[in-house]
C-alpha cells in the first residue's frame, strides 16, 4: 500500500519517471545491474534496507538515495550516519513534501525532513559531548585552542603556561581520543559533528 501511494505520488509530476519497483533487498540487487537510476527512494522498514546501501554505492555509484521512513529515533538513524544518503522523507509529511525532495536531490542537493535534521543535530551533539567527556576541563580548553589552529607557544602563552606542559597537555589528548597527532584529533572532532 506504501509502494502504491509512493508511486501515484511520483508519477503525478510529469518530470518524474519511476523505472522500476522492488519489494525487497534481494529484489533490489536483482534490478540495480540493468537500470540507470538517478535516485534510489529506499523505505527503512525494507528488510536490511540500511545494509544495502553500500552495495547500491557499488552497482550505481551515482546514484542518490533518499530514505522513506515513519521513524526518526535514533536507533534507526544512528546506522543512516555514514551511509551518504542524500535525503530522509517521513512518511507521514504531505505528498508535495517527497515531491520537493526528489527535485531537491535530483539537482545534486540534500534533503532532509526537519525532525529528521533535528533529530541528527541531536546525535551530533552527543557525540561532541561524548568527546569531550574523556577530556579533562584543561584538556578541553587546550583542545579547544587547538581547534582554532594556534600552535603550542601560542597556547602556552594564552593559558600562561610553559609550551612542554602543552605539548604533554596534547600527548594526553591525543591518547584520550586514540588518535596520533593534532589533525586527527580535530578531524575527529569534526566527524562527530558532521550532521550539524
């Protein structure tokens, strides 16, 4: 019934031509090979719809996938993170709202239902805070001028403190974070706020 309204929707535009329709992953695998799909519009409930991204990635390198779904915990978009879908629909949204998307992404944008982008920033900002528990509060502020690309004099010099206590500051946190220098620790730092 959801597949049926997905496509009377689609097809209402004019611009839109919906080439295929799978009920499954392995339905999906199947087709990929013989089409030339501009976007993959992939419902979360689909049975190891998460995990057949990636082989998406392989067959149809290009194209886009936009995610339908009526969930928006974290536990179904915690796995969605680092899967490089280009758009999340909610189900429930009104038709012109899959419409709106599908033109969106097709133009090589992203797009994302608001409580799906909250819900991200959400995830993000518990990463971060994650993060930065391991940190002592000092850890935190020398890891924080860091950031802002000063090096460890004009750190010492910020915090009065001597540049060997700062460069030992940085071993500390470096370790912390299980990286091996300053720029994966702010790459790190980075990744866990990529969906803000």
């Amino acid at each position: 019934m959801v597949r049926v309204g997905v496509r009377h929707t689609l097809e209402r535009d004019t611009q839109i031509q919906v080439v295929a329709e799978v009920g499954d992953g392995l339905g999906l695998l199947k087709a990929l090979p013989g089409l030339r799909l501009d976007i993959l519009l992939m419902d979360l409930d689909m049975p190891y719809s998460v995990n057949l991204i990636p082989n998406v990635r392989v067959c149809s390198p290009d194209t886009r996938v936009i995610v339908l779904s009526g969930h928006t915990e974290a536990r179904f978009l915690q796995p969605l993170r680092d899967q490089a879908i280009s758009g999340f629909v909610i189900k429930e949204e009104a038709p012109e709202r899959l419409l709106q998307a599908v033109r969106v992404v097709y133009d090589g944008e992203t797009w994302f239902s608001h409580a799906v982008s909250r819900a991200f920033s959400g995830l993000a900002r518990a990463d971060r805070a994650g993060l930065m528990s391991k940190l002592t509060p000092r850890e935190q502020q020398i890891f924080e001028l860091m950031q802002k690309a000063l090096d460890n004099a004009a750190i010492a010099e910020e915090l009065r403190l001597s540049k060997q206590t700062v460069r030992r500051y940085a071993t500390v946190i470096y370790e912390k974070l299980g990286v091996k220098n300053r720029i994966q620790a702010i790459v790190e730092a980075d990744n866990a706020v990529s969906f803000n």
